[in-house]
C-alpha cells in the first residue's frame, strides 16, 4: 500500500512538472510571439486587438491585425489564424513549417511607390533569421483588394475574393529571386467585380473569374470606354477607333507562368472565346494619327511579358465597324456576324530556334448579313521585317450591302451585285503585292453629290458606259502593289489591298 501511494505522488509530482513545463513553454511562446508583434507595432506598422497563443493545440489567433505602411501598402483582416507550426524543424534548421494558415474578410490595399521598392531590396540583401517557409495549406475568405498607381487617387485594379486557396506555399533564397517571389502547388481562386483601368480612355472588367490548377474561366469580360462614341472625341488629340467589347466567356486550359528572375510569362494550349461582340467606331474627321502603328507580329515580339499560346478558338462572335467620314450622311456601317476562326502558335518564346512556328490564323464569317466570307493569314512573329500573307474569298453581295459602306465612305452607290471576289497578297512592314479576283454582275456606279444624293444620271450613264465591260462579269488583276501608310493598322492596310485591287479591275 505504501508502495503504491509513493507511486502515485511521484506520478502526480511527474505530471505536475510536465503541466507546469507545458504552461511555461505556452507563457513563454506566447510572450516571444507578443514580443515580436509588439515590436512592430512601436515602429508604427502594425495594430492589433488580442493574440491568443496555444501550444497545446499548436495554433496562434490574432484578431483584427492591421500592417499599415504609408509608402506602399495597407493590409487589414478581421482574424488570421496559424495552426501546425513546426517549432522542431525551425529549432534544428532555421526552417518554418506551418500546416495551416487562414485570413477572413481581409482588405488589401496597395500603392505603387518606387522608394519603397528600393528599401525592399535592400531589405531582402539582409541575412534572413529564418533560411525558408513552407505553407502546407493556406485559405482566404471574403477578401477585397485595390492597387494604386503613383500619384492617382483612383484605384487601377480592384476585385472581391470570395474564396482563395493555395498549397506548398514555399519562400526561400532561390524563390526570392524570381518575378514571383515564392512557388506554390495546387491552388483555387474566386474572383468577383474584376477591374483594371487600362488607362483613362479604357476600363477591363470582368464580372466573375475561376482558376482552378491549369483552368481559368473569365464570364462577362467587358473593355469599354467610360465616354459614349461621340463623348469620346474630345479626349483624343487625333483619330483614334472607340471600342466597345463584351465576351460573354473565356476559357483557358493548361495555363502555366513562366518565371524567371527578370521577366514572367504566361501559357496555355488552348483559348476559346465564346459569343464575343465587338463595336468599333471611328471619326476620320479628326486629324490623323502621327505616330507608327506596328503590325500585330511586332506587337507579340515586343509585348512586356513572355507568351505562348497553343491555339486560340473564336465561336459565334460577331464586329460591328463604323466610320464616320463627314457630317451627313451617317457613318458608313460595316458588320460580321457568326464569325468563327481558329489561331495556332501564338507565341513570343523561343524567337531564336530554328523552326519557331508561323502563326496561323482562319476564319469564317457571314459579311453584311447575306455574303460569305473566308480569310486565311499567317505571319511570323520572330520575322523582323514583318512579313505575313492574307488571301480571301466573299462570296455574292448585293448592291444594298456595298452600299453600306462606299456610300458614306467614298461618296459613290452602287446597283447590281459582286458575286465573287478573292484576293491574294504577300506582305510585310512597308508594302504588299498580290492578285485580285472579281466576278461582277450588271455592276452600275453611281457618283453622288456632298449630301449623299445621286448626281444627274448622264454623268453617271456615261461613266457605266464607259465601264460596262468590265462591271460585268469576271475581271482578274495580277501584279498589284499596295504601299503601306505605317500610321494605320493592319486592317486598314487590309482594305487599301482590296480598295486598290477592286479599283485596279476596272480602271
């Protein structure tokens, strides 16, 4: 019996000593935790309400943690909760291991500010207390966050964040050095209220976003200007197209960031655009635009990031182009409807290699409701001298569409139809040469005063007289040549090869 008492108080005395060590290990955590916190908070960077530190069941809770700093940032929650902190793996190797970190209702507020950017670096050159930090698990709940340009009092990025989860969140000395400075595993993110002022002109939105590992989903991406088509006129100091576009959904698959030290970049196999509607509007009365328009090839050669993109699916999209030319009559129209196009090898990476891919572009089109339209391009991004090749075909059109736009446009109307036309060029910077195909049926022109209204019918019956051989029927024109206006794009050299062959096949 008395063997057994002693027993029992040398246990009770053991288990004493253990809950005793325990409680002063947790006090002790707990006031290095407080210590640490406390410190900056005299510096004036960070606020909080309570800390609550338990090492028994290895968590830390801090409540309504605020970092504020002046030049740069402001980040605020209402919980952030640390749970699985490794303390052998920090203790033995300086590394810090932490199972589980989640934020609730944070709002993130950031502000572009080069002086700080410099301190960071010099920061960041600092020996480091701690050699690395692996997150196993990380969430975030019911996030906001804004960022602001230098010097602006609007905010040029802002979105909510529903839901934001991440795994194998590591930061180390390799990772540091990357555009991104820390690698990740699987992660899944919520977006909501997307926006991005592109500049004062032109605002991106995006009403709900997914990304998913490998998957992205945009649903109801919209680039608009905050200025009405004619509103919009006052802002520019020269001609300049107003854009309206709405894709109800973007989808990206296989997506993956290129990281590097320098420089990031984003892939992906394949991109599909579903039901897209662009509206485009441009006053011609305004001066012309003085500066060079590159071509879409140098475009992707000098974008600021690095890209690859597989192949590019465009559904059911449908433009609208209008071009004013003078007061009356109304601008000239020229719509697409159920465009459909296909785009491979959209790609910046691997310039040098030696079988760099063309890029491959083939669409489909209905052309002023009633025409077919087909058109094949390629061009190769790597190329200096920009050199691509554009052949097309339009199938029968009536007089009612062509008159859609040369009526406005080039003050002349026309009776009769086109029932072919096909062109073919090779191009690059500064000219194109090619063929011209057309196929007239009884085509008739007639030359229109300044307010739209047929001029005498002699003056035009002479013309068509003079003409009639050749508005009808097939007239084909070889050896065409076409400068560039470099102030203008693609599209706009696009119509000069097709105005000037067309002009060609009957001059």
């Amino acid at each position: 019996m008395k063997i057994t008492r002693r027993k029992i108080v040398v246990l009770t005395g053991i288990l004493i000593i253990i809950g005793g060590g325990l409680w002063g290990a947790n006090l002790w955590v707990g006031s290095k935790i407080r210590s640490l916190l406390d410190q900056q908070v005299r510096e004036g960077y960070l606020h909080y309400e309570s800390v609550d530190v338990n090492i028994f069941s290895n968590r830390v809770d801090i409540k309504n943690p605020r970092w504020r700093d002046d030049q740069s940032k402001d980040i605020q929650m209402d919980r952030l909760l640390i749970s699985d902190v490794s303390l052998v793996s920090y203790i033995l190797r300086k590394e810090l291991e932490i199972g589980h970190v989640h934020i609730n209702n944070p709002t993130t507020i950031l502000y572009q500010n080069r002086i700080d950017t410099v301190s960071q670096k010099q920061n960041s050159q600092k020996p480091a207390p701690i050699k690395s930090i692996l997150i196993k698990n990380a969430d975030l709940t019911n996030g906001t966050f804004q960022y602001f340009k230098q010097d602006q009092s609007k905010f040029s990025i802002s979105c909510q964040l529903p839901r934001f989860e991440m795994e194998n969140i590591r930061i180390d000395s390799a990772t540091m050095k990357n555009s991104i400075p820390f690698s990740y595993g699987n992660y899944n993110l919520i977006a909501d209220s997307v926006f991005y002022r592109m500049n004062e002109l032109y605002h991106l939105k995006v009403s709900h976003m997914t990304a998913k590992n490998d998957y992205i989903q945009l649903d109801s991406l919209t680039i608009n200007s905050p200025h009405n088509k004619y509103q919009f006129q006052a802002y520019i100091p020269h001609e300049k197209a107003w854009v309206n576009l709405s894709i109800p959904r973007t989808e990206i698959t296989n997506t993956d960031w290129l990281l590097n030290q320098d420089s990031i970049g984003f892939s992906a196999s394949h991109v599909k655009v579903s039901d897209a509607d662009l509206y485009l509007y441009k006053d011609n009365r305004l001066a012309d635009n003085p500066y060079f328009k590159p071509l879409y090839s140098r475009l992707i050669r000098n974008l600021p990031i690095q890209l690859k993109v597989d192949s590019v699916e465009v559904a059911n999209a449908a433009i609208t182009f209008q071009l004013q030319t003078k007061k009356d009559p109304p601008p000239g129209n020229v719509y697409f409807r159920e465009i459909n196009a296909n785009i491979t090898h959209l790609s910046n990476v691997d310039m040098n290699h030696s079988q760099f891919p063309k890029t491959v572009i083939s669409a489909q089109s209905r052309f002023m409701d009633n025409s077919k339209i087909h058109l094949d391009w390629s061009f190769d991004i790597s190329n200096p001298q920009d050199d691509f090749l554009v052949s097309g075909t339009l199938s029968r059109i009536e007089a009612e569409g062509i008159n859609y736009f040369i009526k406005p446009a080039l003050n002349i109307s026309a009776d009769g139809a086109i029932d072919r036309l096909a062109f073919n060029f090779a191009g690059n910077n500064a000219i194109a040469t090619g063929d011209m195909y057309i196929n007239y049926d009884a085509l008739r022109i007639n030359l229109l005063k300044k307010d739209g209204t047929k001029r005498s019918r002699w003056i035009s019956g002479i013309l068509n007289f003079i003409l009639r051989n050749k508005l009808n029927g097939p007239v084909e024109k070889k050896g065409l040549k076409i400068e560039r206006v470099q102030t203008k794009s693609f599209w706009n050299f696009l119509w000069e090869m097709v105005k000037e062959g067309t002009l060609k096949t009957i001059v």
